[in-house]
C-alpha cells in the first residue's frame, strides 16, 4: 500500500472514530435528558454511563468501519450505528464484568459500582446497603446498554433479511458471551480440575465472541459479503480473540500497571482461572503457593511467590508459546482466504497488535 493510501485510509478511521463519538455522545445524552424526569439518582446513573462512554479507543467500532469500508461497504450512517451498537455491548459487559468480579475501579477510577457506594456511604449507607447500591445500579446500567444496543440495531435501514442477520448475530454473541462469562466464574471456584482446554474453549466465547467476531462480521453483514466471507472472517476473528485474550492474562500478571491501567494482583486476589494458571497448577510447587491463589487479603509482599511459581513452572513462556503458535497460524488462514488485500491488512495489523500489546 502507498504512503498516500495509508494516509487516506488513516484519514478515513479517524473521521469514522469522531462520527462514532459523536453519535454515542447524542444516544447517551437523550437518556440523560430523558431520565431527569425520573428520581435524581436516575439521571446520576445516565450521566455515570456517559463519563464512562466518552473518549477512549473505541477499539470495536474501528475495527467494524475499517472492515465494512474494506469490504465495499458505502452507508456510513448504517455503519456508525452499528459501530456503537458494538461498543455499547462492551460497556454493558464490562459493567457487569465488575460487578461479576465485585471490581470497585475500572483503570484506577471508581466505577459506576464504586461511585455510587461511595456516595451513599458518605451520606450514612452502611457498607453492606452501599455494595447492594453500586451492584443495582451497575446491573441496570449494562442492562439499559444491551436494550439500546439492540434497538439500534432493529432500526437499520437495512433489507429485511439482512436486518434479522444482524440480530441474530447480536442473540448468538450476547449468548455465547454470556456462557463464557459463567463457564468463568465455575472455573474460579476450583470446584473440579481445569484443563487448559477449558481454560481456551472459555475464553473463546468469553472474549473473541463479542470482541472481535462480532464487530468484523456484523460489518460482512452489513456490506452485504457472501456467506463464504463471513465464515472466513469468523474462523479468523476467534483466533485473533483468543491470542488478544492470552495476551491480556499475561499482563494482567506481569505487566506494567501504569500502562494497562489494572492491578497486577486482582486476577490473583480472584482466583482467575487463565491459561497460566491451568499450566502452573501441574507443576509440584503450586501446592507451596495454592492457598494464596484466590485468597481476597493477597498482600503486594505475598504476590511474587506466587508469579515466581507460575514463570518457573514454564507457564509463561508456555503461553508465550501458544500465542506464537496461533499466530502463525492465523497468519496462514489470512493468507489462504479470500478476502479483499485490505482486510487481509487489517487482520494482519490486529494479530501483531493483539499479540505484541502491552497495554
């Protein structure tokens, strides 16, 4: 690609990311405008979802542009709503993923959850009235989120049967999503032994379901691709989630705070059951460090040992190896697929990203 056509195609993702912002900013604040006819928590609650919505990378919703415009797509209006159809699903779901966690902070800030048990404890909540505060609102807000997701989607102006496409795959990856959150959460209560077959087969519903399948097919659907495309992009996109996701569990360990923004000891205080762990737990020392693992008091002291274990048991570089090896083989499938060059490019731009990321 010429240095002129990257310039163009730049040019391009950053006018779609300021049409996506300035739609999600119109979506929200209607709510917001609308709750205030409703208890002044309400409307508390809708401008909380509106600090949360702004900024940020709006990974999701770029990645759905650059595809649909690659795949020949031409209605940008259709597309922008799409696009914050998928970013309002991640909200909702990491909304819930905090409270599913009992997470009071999102990247060092509280989250809707922490700032409104914050507040009512200021004004005499007792600390058990406060968590049920936070846990409601949040629950609420992630529900209101998937709503709106969805009724954007229903509007499209989309054929007919191209519209109930893309609310079936809005069903199908809110389901799938929904089943690895749960599959999650059985895996961190240690009830039975995990194999790391488990541990990916979660992580691909879990996580490449919603954040990556969803966004480049609903974009195959919306330009109007054939089905052999879309099954290409879906076998492409799991794999590009799971190496994302196995890139996100390191660094949940052993990354730099200061750059992903989250605490390298809250996946062990919560017993994460990760690739990482499902290797280290075969090797003889975990049973020295067993008990620290999903134990909420974890002091910063105790936290190294337990990294210690899991580095000398070869789980990292285990999964270093397996993130290696599923991006050589990604790199084969788009290679072999029949897609236009420029998706290919961009697939090959998010395995590199996703699997070299440090943030």
């Amino acid at each position: 690609m010429s240095e002129t056509a990257v310039d163009v195609a730049d040019a391009a993702v950053f006018d779609d990311a300021a049409l996506v912002e300035e739609r999600m900013l119109e979506l929200l604040s209607q709510r917001t405008q609308r709750s205030r006819a409703f208890a002044p928590a309400y409307a508390q609650l809708w401008q909380a979802v509106e600090r949360m919505a702004a900024g940020g990378k709006k990974v999701r919703p770029r990645m759905l542009m650059r595809a649909y415009h690659a795949l020949g797509g031409t209605d940008t209006r259709t597309a922008v709503d799409a696009a914050c159809a998928v970013e309002l699903l991640h909200l909702a779901l990491v909304i819930h993923d905090d409270v599913i966690d009992k997470d009071l902070l999102r990247r060092g800030e509280l989250n809707i959850s922490g700032q409104f048990a914050v507040e009512v404890m200021v004004r005499g909540a007792t600390r058990h009235e406060a968590s049920a505060w936070g846990e409601a609102s949040s629950l609420l807000a992630g529900d209101l989120l998937l709503s709106l997701a969805q009724s954007l989607l229903a509007r499209l102006d989309l054929p007919q049967q191209r519209r109930l496409a893309v609310l079936d795959l809005f069903d199908e990856t809110l389901f799938e999503s929904a089943a690895g959150e749960h599959h999650d959460v059985w895996l961190s209560m240690h009830l039975e032994a995990s194999s790391p077959t488990d541990v990916l087969a979660m992580l691909d519903q879990k996580t490449a379901a919603y954040s990556f399948r969803a966004p480049l097919v609903l974009a195959a659907i919306l330009a109007g691709s054939e089905p052999s495309i879309i099954a290409e992009l879906t076998t492409i996109a799991r794999q590009i989630g799971v190496i994302y996701q196995l890139r996100d569990d390191i660094l949940g360990l052993f990354g730099d705070e200061r750059a992903t923004g989250k605490s390298t000891l809250s996946d062990l205080r919560e017993g994460k059951e990760t690739l990482l762990i499902a290797y280290a737990r075969s090797d003889p020392s975990w049973q020295g460090v067993e008990a620290l693992f999903g134990d909420r008091e974890l002091s910063i002291m105790e936290a190294p040992e337990l990294r210690r274990v899991i580095e000398q048991s070869g789980g990292l570089a285990f999964v270093e190896s397996v993130i290696a090896d599923r991006c050589r083989h990604v790199h084969d499938l788009i290679g072999s697929a029949a897609l236009p060059p420029a998706v290919k490019d961009q697939l090959t731009e998010l395995t590199t990203a996703c699997s070299a990321r440090d943030s």
